[in-house]
C-alpha cells in the first residue's frame, strides 16, 4: 500500500475537515476577492434575497481547497512515519458541477467530506488523473456546497 | 449610473474587459491562505514540482476573474448571487508577471420559474493572458432581477 496513484480505490471517501464561517473572515475574503454587496455588510445582506450576510461562494469553495491540502498532508505525514516513498503532487485540469445550494451565513460550521469517484489514465505516462466529488454539509446536517474535481496524480515508478 | 438587470444579457452577448496583472506576492497570499501547495508558495520549491516554477492556484485565478467581473459590470448588476458552475477548467499555468484579461459570452438565459422576478443566465467566462492564450474557462450560472416595471 502506497499513497501513488496505482493504490488508490475508487469509492474511498473521508471526511477532510470543518471550519466555521465567521463574519470577519466574510467579510474580510469578500473586500479582497468577491465585493458583491450581500458579502460585504448585514446592511445590504438583509436587502438582498437571502435576508443576511452571506459568504462568498468562491470562499467555500477556497476553505474547500485549503481542507482537501491539510487532508493531503496529513496522510503523507501518516505515510512518511511508516517509512513510504511519497508521489509527486500534480495539478488540477479542472472542476464541474459545483453548486451552492444554500447560502453559507456567519457563524456557520461546515464539514467537508469527500469520495474517490474515477482513476483514469492520462496522456503522460508517470501521472494518472483522480476524479473525486467533495461537498460541505452545514451544523444543520444540509448541503452547502458541492462540486466534482481532478487532479493530477504521481504512479508508482517503473 | 444604471443598472443592468436579466433583459441587458440576452444569448450571444459578448463583452471584453479587465486587465490585471499577476504577482508573485498575491499568488503567495492567497496560496498561505488557501491552497498551500508547494508550485504556489516557493520559487525554489516550485521548481521541483511538475509546474516547473511559481503558478497562481486555480481559485486564485477564478477570482481574478471575479474582481475583473466586478469592475467590468458586475458592480452595476442586479446580481444576485450565483447558482453554481458547471466547468472550470484550468488550460495553462498563470505565473508572476501574467497579465490577464477576461471576456464573457451569455450562453444561455432564461426567467426563473420559482421566483418571476429573478432570472438565470448563465455566462461563459474565458481568461487570457498578455500572449491571448486560454488559461482558463468557466461557465457560470448567475442569478440577476429582471427589469422592474418602473425602472428606467
């Protein structure tokens, strides 16, 4: 058993992580990357459709990444303490179907999971390509968040 | 200033706008907050990694886009949020010194069903950088209001 791309299993499915939206860390990924007036302030959230504040859907979607790293590195922490040779980390081509079904609000807590879905082969013969679905689930047990992403991933040498 | 409501995008819509330009100081920034890897921290670590040096994370670059979306007319839309999005794809590395431009096409529009006064249209974003190539696509599906009756 190894972390490279040869001993992944498709259906593998974790949970990577929670992380609670508060109003500052809102406001403050809005100000820099999103300033649509429904991030910035309750004012113009409760004049829009959602009746409050609510977060960035490129903010879930970025705590996202950051969970799905940590995962990573912890597993290549575990992998290292049992004395494995670690692959490569790749890039990612690309994500689909991502959807927000319900907005994210202050004081929020949401769990991110996430499954293997396909392992396929790729054009370069040392990476194949890891195909997994992550979602958030709110402290309501309701999904917020989903989307299906690659990502490049190091075979076993030789 | 007027607003632009869900009848200001009808299909085949084509606008083009930004720029800005990528630096090794906001790819870091973003990087340290939310996509630690290594081709997006380090020059020297980047090196070693099959990016082959420092390149923007993919979020990075998606809300690039969306501040470029926002100078470029998002701040006039009677926008009200976005639904989803059913592909982004990453098609080349955006490095230090990138300047990057964006353009949309409205590639489909259509009038909620639950809520007559919104509507959905859903844009196809393309990113280029300073040699026009591709370095990213999404499609976006947005939701807007309609044009009030009174509005002018």
């Amino acid at each position: 058993m190894s972390l490279f791309f040869d001993d992944l299993k498709v259906g593998t499915e974790a949970v990577l992580g929670e992380r609670t939206f508060t109003r500052e860390a809102i406001i403050a990924f809005a100000i820099l990357y999103d300033p649509q007036p429904f991030h910035l302030s309750d004012e113009a959230g409760r004049a829009s459709i959602y009746g409050s504040l609510i977060a960035s859907g490129w903010h879930t979607a970025s705590v996202c990444m950051r969970l799905i790293v940590e995962h990573r590195e912890r597993e290549r922490a575990a992998a290292t303490a049992r004395g494995e040779k670690l692959p490569k980390i790749g890039v990612s081509p690309g994500v689909r179907d991502l959807r927000w079904p319900v907005a994210v609000r202050p004081g929020d807590r949401i769990v991110y999971s996430y499954r293997i879905e396909r392992l396929t082969e790729t054009k370069r013969p040392q990476w194949g390509l890891v195909t997994s679905r992550t979602w958030g689930v709110n402290q309501d047990g309701v999904e917020v968040f989903s989307m299906t992403g690659g990502a490049l991933w190091e075979k076993l040498p030789g | 200033m007027d607003m632009l409501y869900f009848e200001d995008f009808p299909v085949g819509m084509v606008a083009e706008y930004g720029d800005v330009e990528v630096n090794a100081l906001r790819i870091k920034a973003f990087a340290e907050q939310f996509d630690p890897q290594p081709f997006h921290l380090d020059e020297r670590a980047a090196q070693e990694t099959m990016a082959g040096g420092l390149i923007a994370s993919g979020w990075h670059t998606v809300v690039m886009l969306h501040r470029m979306n926002y100078e470029g007319f998002l701040k006039r839309m009677a926008s009200q949020g976005g639904l989803g999005v059913e592909e982004i794809r990453w098609t080349k590395p955006v490095r230090p010194g990138d300047r990057l431009r964006a353009k949309y096409t409205v590639a489909a529009a259509r009038p909620s069903k639950s809520r007559p006064e919104l509507g959905i249209v859903d844009f196809a974003f393309e990113v280029f950088n300073q040699k026009d190539e591709v370095v990213m696509t999404e499609t976006l599906i947005a939701l807007l209001k309609r044009r009030p009756k009174d509005a002018p």
